[in-house]
C-alpha cells in the first residue's frame, strides 16, 4: 500500500479546513460532516479555534483513498500563524494549495507558492467556492499560470490529461511530447513524474462546502501521487511541539528513513557522530539562546554543539487522526507520528542522519512587550499587517498602530527601569516567564526575552491576531492574566570590521581571561562560531566551556541594545588557573570580551544598524501609478520598472518594515478598493534612519551592567574594574593580533 503526507494551506478563508472535511466524509473516514462555523469540524479540536472559526494549530488526519493511506495535515491559514505552517512544509510529499474563487489570488496565497517552491514541494490545486457568484476558473487558471507556473493545467473534466498537448509541453527535454505522438497518450507513470518534480500542478475545483468535485480530486490526489523510496539507515524530522490535556509533551515528527520503536533511544548526535544543536541549552538569566545560530568547529576537535550531548528515550508513539490517537509499537519511514518522552527536542530538528532545519522564511518583524494583568485593551490595531513575512491584505480596516520604532525601549507605562541597574524577576513575572517558556517551546519564533536594565518580558509576534491568541491562552492554560505593549520594530545589530575583543575577570581567588576575534558574516547569515586557539595555549574543556557561553546568551550591541547578528566570532586566545579559575570565571570573561571588542568598533564607527525589509508587489489602478511610486520613494524603497495589464500597473520592489508596515490600509483607502499590496519579510539591511533610531533609543552600552564592556582585574588581594578601552593595556595574553593598534 502507498502512502504520502500531504499538507493543505490556503489564505484565510479559502475555505481549507472544509475541504478537509469533505474529503474526510466522501473518503468514509468520518461518518458526519462537521462545519467551522458551527464549531464541530473534525480537525478543529482546540476550544479557540471552534470560537474564532479559524485554524491556529497544524492538526493530523488520516485519509484512506483507494490503495494509498493519505496523512493529511491542515495547516494556519492567517498570516499571524504563518511560521506554524513553514515548519509543517518541510515534511510534506505533497501540497494542496487552495484558492477561493470568490477571491482570487491573494497575496498570501503567492507567499505559499513562493514557500512551497522554496522547500520543493508538489502541488495539487483546489479551486475552491466554484458555486460563489462570479466564479471564473478559466480565468483563474489563467492567472495562476502568469504569476506561478505554465505548469497549473486543469484536470477537472474535460479532455483527459495524457491526450493534451500543452502538458507535454511543459517537459523542456522532448521526451514527454515524444511519448505522446507515439503513443498518443502520455502514461500516468510519466505524469505522477512530472507532477514530483514540480512541471505539472493539476488543478481541479469544486465546491467542498456543497461536497462537488471532491471525489474527483480524491481520484486524481491518487492517481498523480508517487510513492517516495526511503532509505533504511534511520532518519526524521521534528516539526512541531505540543502538550497535549495531561501536560505530556508531544514531538510530532516525520520518519524520513528506516524506523522507529517504542523505547527507542534518540540523541542529538548525526549517525556520523557529529553533534547537532539542542534547544534546550541551559543559558544565564531568562534570556533565551538565538535559535538561528549555526555553529562550527575547529580543526582542534572542539565542537560546535549548543551544549552538552543529550540521549532520550521513546515512551509512547501515537497516531492522530483528528483529536483522538492509536498507540503504534512502531513506524515505518514516511509515516507521521507524535512521540512522548522526548523533551529536548525542538520543530525543525533533525534525527539520525537528518540535519537540522535552516533558518525560516516568515519571521516576527515586531517586538512586544508583556505585562502583567488583563489590560484594558492591547495597544495594537485591529488589523496589525506588520507581519513577518506574510501577506499584507489591502481590503483591510482598522486605525493604524502608533507603535515606537525602538527594540528595548521602555513600553510608555513606567514599567520600564532606567536606572542602569538589573531589575529583579518579581514572583508575578517569574510565573509569566515559565509559562511563556512553555509557549516558546512549542513556537521557537516567540523569542520570550527578559529584559533586566529595564524590567520587561519581551516576545516576537507576527500581529494582532497572534497577540489575542496568545493572551487567551495564558489566561485558558496557565490561569494568568496578561496584556502587551505596542509593538515595536525589531532591530538588529551588525559589524563592518573585524576586532580583537578581551574580557578578563579576576575577583580575588578567581580568574579567567578570553580573547575573541570579531568579525563580520555574510548578511542572513547569523552568529558562527569556532576556535583558532592551540589546545597547547589553551586546555579544550576551557574552549569548550567559553564556546558554549558563546552560545547560550543572546549577546546585544552597543547601539540600541539590540541583539547582534551576521558574525562569526571566533576564540583567539585565553588562559586559566588550575587553582583559581571556576566554570563561571569564563562565562563573566566570555560575555565581556564581546562587549568590549564591539565598544571598539564602535569608537571607530564601525558598528551597523539594521533593520529589517519587506519585499512587495503592489497592484493599483493605471491612473493611481504616480501616487504609489511618490509614496514607495517617500518611505525609503525603491522599485523595478512598472508593468502595465491594461487598466492596473504594478510595482515590485523592497522598502523598510517601519514605513510600509501600515501601507496596505493607505492603498485601500486611495483606490478605493480596487489596489493591493502583498509584503514578504526579505531579510535585514542597513537601516535608512539609522541615526533617528538610535537618538530616540538612547541606549548607553556603559550603564547596562547586564551586558558591561568593562574587565575586572585583581591587585594587592582586591578586584578592581578597568574600563573596556583600558583593557588591552592590562590583559595577561598576547593574541599575536595586531590590526586592532
């Protein structure tokens, strides 16, 4: 028997989770046809999701069509719950991507074809709503072959697939058309082909709510799907965390190779005994180790790893199909499944000769802060389109946010501490911090930071949406009432210049001294890190011991307190004492060489804001061109030439997140309707106001004594500081670097 996982994904309100629904029915894999909006659909199993009527969590379904046993996954389809739905593609065989044809192609709708090409996904098409007024397929098909593919072919009806012409076509080596002018019919061994390796997307429409065009699209969903071959070494991928009604936390993950037992003993070492990075690295403080980290080794052996090596047993393997599960002694590869016992694991994470998941796609773009107490209201709009990389809707309402354009500052409610001082966890927000923890660790994107120099909780949402969700759910499972902040533009910090940076901390009876290299990384390409220093210089548990404070922090530059990001920092040099040097000597010795070596760079102004950017396609009116283009340069963007399509112009091009955050409900409003705008998060660069936003932030690196830049030295029996410019003339070891004097 065949098998194949196949996501759904949609825009909001395409309709997705009623298709689900109805192929579950017409399938015979549930008896009764539930409804979103009457609160019983089979894979809207959680109480939020029955009352808002939307899709917030991916959920699992197991659809038994003919000889192949289909998993279905049903993913978010609001742009707030973007992220949930990148980290289910990478576990997909197939997709089905589908289009409401009462409302066309959505720039959402592009973002997931985008996604879907950018993890190499298949796609099956449903074109949804066919019963709306005015539904046009022909013409849909026509612009989905425009913007996404010459690939989209209409399967429903009409001439039978193999026998067209234009499908043929699609295949740039010949050998399809040969076949079918010497056959006269393409094979389906050749379509199932074509389909996997993304030539061909058959299309098919119906209406799900009215249960038309379903079995037909069943039929053709196995017909055209190709059972993938899997190796036997043992191989899987974790995309989702979960706690399911007893607090028992779930590790939903898809076995890409061999299979898995009940007891099995899982590590996060590759099967070529390579560490891999854990998420649950134990860090100082509340702050939350950076997830996008990538590490490396050195040619001394000391490994790159996020700490230490972890081993853990399988207790229990489920089966989900909606809310209810089977126990499995075992899965085979290609099989999805849920595991209990594991609680090191982490979504994106690879076992066994898998690796782990690069960096995502849609990331949060805003930063809020969290307080304490239910809140009158959040100081959010209603239609936040400052997502992190999804769609931006212009047929949306609501008041523009006011949102400060500060990562750390002060939320405007007099929480904040300004006194240069770390603010101490209050039982109040050390309960908040657990429970957001437990929600980072189901959604690693949340990025739950705790502030010290100011007294705050900080998190990374997507929008408005997200913001309620998450309030409703403190409230739902841990019994805690909380509000937040304005949201607020999520800078970063960078290098342009490589610099030796020196920590040394030596309080009486103990000692520690590091030296680090800085230097500048590839833009998105993160932190690295790694050793230079001779094992001979340097013992390798005390390389390893600095590598992993290296790792377990989120360091902060030195221009707005935010945190740094496109290094690669490297240890150069160090020493210890064999009487006086303590594990946490090197941490304290570790953090302030960064800081230090980052105060010198940004003395000689070397230090980069960034900030980051929005790729857009902007769709309006032929008569309207001349105001779009004003506003775009007005915000700091710059666009492509315009396209013309008759009576509409188009423009593509980037522009900061800051200014085009609220940009869609401005076009709304001066095209009445008529224009759109579709926003994709592109990454960080330079910020365009850099100087603006540093004034406003006012952040003095000298007095966060969280992150101090200054060195502590020992003499006459007593520890005494020397401030960060001083240090290089104090310290112990020569580095040997020199372009730093």
């Amino acid at each position: 028997m065949g098998q194949a996982v196949v996501g759904i994904a949609a825009h909001v309100d395409a309709g997705k989770t009623t298709l689900c629904e109805a192929m579950l029915y017409r399938a015979g894999d549930i008896r009764r046809l539930g409804r979103v909006d009457h609160g019983d659909a089979f894979l809207d199993t959680d109480a939020m999701e029955k009352r808002r009527g939307i899709t917030i969590f991916s959920k699992q379904a197991l659809l038994q069509q003919g000889d192949v046993e289909f998993t279905l996954l049903d993913t978010p389809g609001h742009v707030d719950f973007s992220a949930e739905m990148e980290r289910t593609l990478r576990v997909l065989d197939y997709a089905i991507l589908v289009v409401g044809a009462n409302d066309g192609l959505q720039g959402y709708t592009e973002t997931l074809w985008r996604l879907l090409a950018r993890y190499n996904v298949p796609v099956f098409i449903f074109i949804n709503k066919m019963d709306a007024a005015g539904a046009d397929k022909t013409g849909l098909i026509a612009q989905m072959q425009q913007r996404f593919s010459e690939g989209c072919v209409d399967f429903a009806g009409g001439a039978e697939p193999g026998e067209q012409e234009e499908v043929a076509l699609l295949d740039d080596s010949g050998t399809t058309m040969d076949e079918l002018l010497d056959s006269g019919k393409i094979s389906d061994d050749t379509l199932r082909s074509m389909v996997a390796k993304r030539q061909l997307f058959p299309c098919y429409s119906g209406s799900a709510l009215k249960l038309e065009g379903i079995d037909e699209f069943l039929a053709g969903l196995e017909r055209f799907t190709k059972q993938r071959d899997y190796p036997s070494e043992f191989g899987a991928r974790v995309y989702k965390i979960s706690h399911d009604g007893q607090g028992n936390r779930l590790t939903w993950l898809k076995v890409t190779g061999g299979t898995l037992k009940v007891k099995a003993m899982l590590t996060n070492v590759h099967n070529d005994g390579s560490e891999k990075s854990d998420a649950a690295s134990k860090n100082s403080g509340y702050n939350a180790p950076d997830k996008s980290v990538s590490h490396d080794g050195d040619a001394n052996g000391v490994a790159g790893s996020d700490s230490e090596i972890w081993q853990e047993k399988v207790d229990q393997i489920r089966r989900y199909s909606g809310a209810k599960f089977e126990l499995a002694d075992e899965v085979a590869a290609g099989d999805v499944c849920a595991v209990t016992g594991l609680t090191r694991t982490f979504p994106g994470q690879g076992l066994g000769f898998e690796s782990d998941a690069g960096e995502s796609v849609l990331q949060p773009v805003l930063t809020y802060t969290v307080l304490p107490g239910a809140g009158i209201a959040s100081n959010v709009s209603v239609q936040d389109t400052s997502n992190a990389g999804g769609a931006e809707d212009s047929h949306a309402s609501g008041e523009k946010s006011k949102a400060k354009n500060a990562s750390d500052g002060s939320d405007g409610s007099g929480v904040g501490n300004n006194s240069g001082k770390p603010a101490e966890v209050t039982p109040e927000l050390h309960k908040i911090l657990v429970a957001l923890r437990t929600l980072e660790d189901e959604d690693p994107a949340l990025h739950v930071r705790w502030v010290a120099r100011l007294g705050e909780i900080h998190v990374q949402l997507m929008g408005a949406v997200q913001v309620e969700i998450i309030t409703q759910m403190m409230h739902d499972r841990f019994g805690i009432d909380v509000h937040f902040g304005p949201g607020g533009i999520l800078y970063r910090e960078t290098i342009t210049a490589p610099v030796e940076g020196i920590g040394h901390f030596e309080p009486l009876r103990h000692y520690a001294e590091v030296h680090l290299l800085l230097e500048p990384g590839e833009p998105g390409s993160g932190l690295r890190f790694g050793s230079r220093c001779s094992l001979d210089d340097l013992d390798r548990n005390w390389q390893r011991a600095i590598l992993a404070h290296l790792r377990e922090r989120e360091h902060l530059g030195v221009l707005t307190g935010s945190p740094i990001t496109d290094m690669r920092i490297s240890l150069v040099a160090g020493r210890g004492h064999e009487k006086h040097t303590e594990g946490g000597d090197f941490r304290e010795a570790t953090y302030r060489a960064v800081r230090q070596g980052l105060m010198e760079l940004k003395a000689r102004g070397e230090c980069r804001l960034l900030e980051p950017w929005y790729s857009f396609r902007l769709e309006v009116p032929q008569d309207m061109l001349g105001r779009a283009m004003a506003d775009i340069q007005r915000m700091s963007g710059s666009f492509d030439a315009p396209k013309s399509d008759g009576d509409y112009a188009e423009l593509k091009g980037r522009a900061p997140v800051s200014e085009m955050r609220d940009y869609s409900m401005d076009v709304n409003a001066y095209t009445h309707g008529r224009g759109s705008l579709t926003c994709v998060f592109a990454g960080y660069q330079p910020c365009h106001n850099a100087d603006q936003v540093i004034k406003q932030t006012a952040y003095d690196p000298e007095t966060d004594l969280e992150n101090t830049p200054d060195s502590v030295f020992c003499a006459h029996g007593a520890g005494y500081t020397v401030k960060w410019n001083k240090v290089p003339d104090f310290a112990h070891v020569d580095s040997g670097l020199s372009f730093n004097n």
